[in-house]
C-alpha cells in the first residue's frame, strides 16, 4: 500500500459521515510536499512527488485502502448555534499510524463538493491553502500542537469567490477531526446512543491513559471532559505564548484532540496589543487575543452541556456534575499560561510575584508599542552574560524599561540557571509568520506563479529560534503602510 491506511472512524455507524469521493481536478500541479512528514507517516515522499502520488493529493487517485468520508458535526458559529455542518469542502481518505504509533487523519481539503457543502463549492483558492500550510507548520516548528500539512497542489482550475482564482487542494494530517462540535451534533438529536460510541471512541483514541473497558459510559464522559479542557487549557495558553490570534473559534473548529486547525482568518500580532482581532468577520473582537482563554472556556462548557446525556439519565445529576468539572478550567488555564511565561522569561522556581513581573513587561510593550516577538526575543540576548545584540537594532527597549528591568535582573538572580539563555533562545522564536509576509507570498504566488517567498518562508520558519540564514526582512516587524490589518476566511 502507498499508504500504510488503518481506518476506524468508518466503522462507526453511518450517521457519523456520509461516503464520498473526491472530485478530480483538472491539472494536478505540485506546490509543495513535506518529506519529513511523509516519511514520518510511512509515506514514501518519492511516490507522493510522483504523477500517482500527486494525484492522490488532487483527490484524482484514489489510493489503495482508503475509504473516504466527510464526516457530519454541528456547532456555535460566532455563538449563534448551527444545527448542521460538516466537511463541506474537506475528504477524510483515512487514518494512519504514525511513527511514534499514534493514529492520524488524512485528509483533502479543497477536493469537492460533499452533502455538507450547503451553498459552497467545495474547492479552496490558492491564498488559503499557502496560508494553513505556512502557518500550521510554524506552528508545529513552535512546539504549539497542530494540524499539518502534507503536501499541496494547484488543481489547474479557477475558483471564484469574488473573483477568479486559482484553486489548490491540500493533505492535511491531525490526530483526529472530532470537533465540539461532533459532539454537539449527536446531543441536539438526543441520539445518546451515537453520543456514548464517541465518546468511547475519542477517549481511547486520544486519552487511552484514562480508558478501560470497566468504565460506566459516564465515567468516561467526565474523563473525557477533563482531558479536553486541559488541552485545550494548554492549547490556548501556547497561541497566547507565541502571539497568535485564531480569529474563528466556533465549536465546530475546536478539536477534542487539543489541536489547532482551521488556519481561515488566523494572524500573529506584530506589535503587542491584547485587543488584537484580524477577522474580518469578526466584528464585535469576540475572537480578540486577550478573549482566547474565555472563549475556549465557553466551547468547553457547551462540550459538558453536550455531554449531559451520557453523565447520567438524571440531568440534574449530570448537570452538577459538568458544572463542578468545568471550574477545572480557569486553574488548567492558569497552570499552563504562567508556567509558559516562567519559560519565556528564563525562570525555573516559581514565585507568587511572576504574574505581576510578566504583567509590568506586557503593559510596557503595550504603552510602547512595541513588537512581541522581537522583544521576548531581546529579552533572550540580554539574559546572557555577554549579552548579544543580534535584535537590538530591529527591536531594543527604551528607557522607560530600566527599572522593570532591573526588577527582572534581581528575580534572575534568586535562582541559579545557567542554561537561561538557551531556555529562553530557544522559547522565544526570532522568526514568526507575519501577516504582511503570508500576503505578500499568497500574492506572488496568485498572480505571478511565483512559489519562491512562500518556499523561502516555510523553509526558514522550520527552524524558527534560529537567525541562522534569516534575512531582516524576515524578521523586522512591518512598516506602517506594510501593516496586515484585517484577514478573510478565504473560504
Ligand atoms: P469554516 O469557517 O472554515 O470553519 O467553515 C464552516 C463550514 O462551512 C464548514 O462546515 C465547512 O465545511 C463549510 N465550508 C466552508 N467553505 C466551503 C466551501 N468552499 N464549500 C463548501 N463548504 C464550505
Ligand atoms: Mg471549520
């Protein structure tokens, strides 16, 4: 087999997807392939450049052992709730175990029309599909947990949303799709006996440490429950790490795998700002930086609200008891996000005055305007001995600084850590995908067929705490009239 598939999702019942094939594609084109991940799933990265290998990714070949479905989900769109989504443009060809023997879905998004299509096409521009397979990468360079990108090709066929535009599909790999909204789905059709199937399910999958066959079915609600709300505790304290904005946390885009996806209107801040939102759609900043915790609190609890059913066939009961798991989640938000800072601020101990340390540095970047990334990574230099000066011109601190400064210096000095700086240089990425880059890529790439700065900014951002071979134009935060202000779902 080219692809070693191990699929289960498809033994569920069918009301959990619906069967479809992708539609081909007019002219396959290769844009990019990701050896390392092909390698990495037992995918032969010769055979995936190959004509075969090519077409499989446009959705023209359909490889041996796949069985591809568009799974079904619901969900909380902007929080207006939506009885009925889907892959509506995306085709799970199947699941694969990886080499550190976890399972992951394949799956094509751009590769046509499903029964959850609506009123879409099912195809995706070219823009979006650079976009996600430059970010999603990033972000995994980072260490945040994420979908990836296998590989992506142009289709050779327009697609028109306000305009032509060229069209692409790409392989995307996750732990899994299941959504908040999959969940969702099943418990708004009260059919409680698909509830608890995915539940047991999902905690094996994802959780196997907390499933075993002697579990009631509400037991293992509650552990999934707890687990979700910690990964996504710990999701969304590693996006507040590295500046990230999501912009489209509707319930249908949260994985209970802990995973980012949905790489639509997301964007880094350049400049530190809380109130941060690129979302076009966004209208009311409810997608906002600074509301990323809050809201990933509110997605878990419409989970526990889901998942009432299966807790206990007494809704009182079952409603206690979600209420008293979902209090887990500011302390699980909390853990994650302070011991985040100790890292990038090069501290080992814990000591109850670090919030306020970390605080005091954010309002100074805030009141200064300055850029986060490039003064965490300043921030790094100076922490050692003989400080380097590498960021100083693209990004030093004014005075205003000296005695936050010297608070810092006297908290360093508490602890013994002589590996500070390598913690922090290598927590603190130099490189970051910024918004005015990503366009100016999607741009060459859309009307000149130039692939060579999107190349350029996926290479240089697989090693992205490292200046080695990093030109200041892929560093240096944008100039005024350069500012990326608003992003589109580009759907
Ligand atoms: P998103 O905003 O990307 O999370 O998408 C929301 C819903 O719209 C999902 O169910 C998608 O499958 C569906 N969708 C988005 N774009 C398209 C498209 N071009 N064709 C069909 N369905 C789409
Ligand atoms: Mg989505």
């Amino acid at each position: 087999m080219q692809v070693p598939f191990d699929n289960t999702y498809v033994k569920l019942p069918e009301r959990f997807y619906s069967k479809q094939l992708p539609s081909p594609v007019a002219e396959p084109g290769v844009i990019r392939i990701n050896d390392q991940l092909a390698d990495f799933l037992g995918i032969d990265s010769g055979w995936l450049r190959s004509e075969e290998g090519l077409s499989t990714v446009a959705g023209n070949h359909l490889p041996e052992g796949a069985d591809p479905i568009a799974t079904v989900y619901a969900g909380h769109q902007f929080g207006s709730w939506n009885p009925q989504l889907g892959d509506g443009r995306a085709i799970l060809l199947g699941e694969v175990i990886g080499k550190d023997d976890q399972r992951y879905d394949l799956q094509l998004k751009g590769a046509g029309q499903t029964p959850y299509s609506r009123m879409g096409d099912g195809r995706a521009p070219l823009g979006p599909v650079l976009r996600e397979y430059l970010v999603s990468e990033a972000m995994h360079a980072f260490g945040v947990r994420t979908s990836r990108a296998l590989a992506a090709v142009t289709t050779g066929e327009p697609v028109y949303r306000e305009e032509s535009l060229p069209g692409a599909v790409i392989a995307r790999v996750a732990s899994s799709h299941i959504r908040i909204g999959t969940v969702q789905f099943f418990a708004s059709r009260q059919d409680n006996e698909a509830l608890g199937l995915l539940v047991d399910h999902t905690l094996q999958r994802h959780y196997p440490g907390r499933h075993n066959a002697d579990m009631t079915d509400s037991e293992k609600a509650l552990a999934l429950l707890d687990e979700v709300m910690r990964a996504q505790a710990e999701l969304v304290a590693s996006w507040q790490m590295v500046g990230f904005v999501h912009g489209v946390m509707n319930t249908d885009n949260m994985l209970l795998s802990g995973e980012t996806i949905d790489y639509g209107p997301c964007a880094f801040m350049d400049t530190y700002n809380p109130e941060a939102v690129f979302s076009s759609i966004d209208h009311g900043g409810r997608y906002a930086y600074r509301n990323q915790p809050g809201i990933a609190h509110w997605n878990v609890a419409c989970l526990a609200q889901a998942l009432v059913p299966v807790i206990s066939d007494d809704e009182e009961v079952a409603v206690e008891a979600a209420k008293d798991a979902l209090e887990q989640f500011p302390p699980y938000f909390l853990e994650a996000n302070i011991a985040g800072l100790r890292k990038k601020f090069g501290l080992i101990t814990e000591n109850e005055d670090d919030e306020s340390l970390a605080k005091a540095f954010l309002d100074l970047l805030e009141a200064h305007q300055l850029d986060f990334t490039l003064s965490f990574r300043r921030l790094s230099e100076l922490a050692g001995e003989e400080p380097e000066l590498n960021i100083s011109k693209l990004g030093g601190f004014p005075s205003a600084f000296d005695d936050w400064m010297n608070r810092w210096q006297a908290r360093c000095q508490e602890e013994q850590h002589p590996e500070r700086q390598v913690q922090m240089l290598g927590t603190n990425p130099v490189m970051i995908p910024r918004n005015h880059l990503i366009e100016e890529a999607i741009q060459q790439a859309s009307e000149n067929e130039s692939f060579e700065s999107f190349h350029l900014l996926v290479d240089q951002l697989e090693t992205p705490f490292s200046q080695e071979g990093k030109t200041d134009k892929l560093l240096k935060r944008p100039r005024p009239e350069e500012v990326v202000r608003q992003t589109f779902c580009g759907t």
